[in-house]
C-alpha cells in the first residue's frame, strides 16, 4: 500500500523543483517513509 522509495524520491524532487523557495521536502519524505 505505501509507494516505493524510487516514488518518494520522484515525488521529493518534484516538490523541490516546483516550489524551490519551500523548506526542503526531505524530512516530508522521511517522515512518509517511516
């Protein structure tokens, strides 16, 4: 049920690339993975 890390990373890198003044997804990454 939950998407693959190669997922989040996509997800993290286009969150990032659309809103770069945003604080860093990461940690929005991070906290999905766990």
């Amino acid at each position: 049920p939950f998407p693959s890390m190669e997922s989040l990373s996509k997800l993290s890198l286009n969150v990032m690339e659309r809103h770069p003044t945003s604080p860093s997804p990461m940690p929005l990454s991070t906290n999905i993975a766990r």
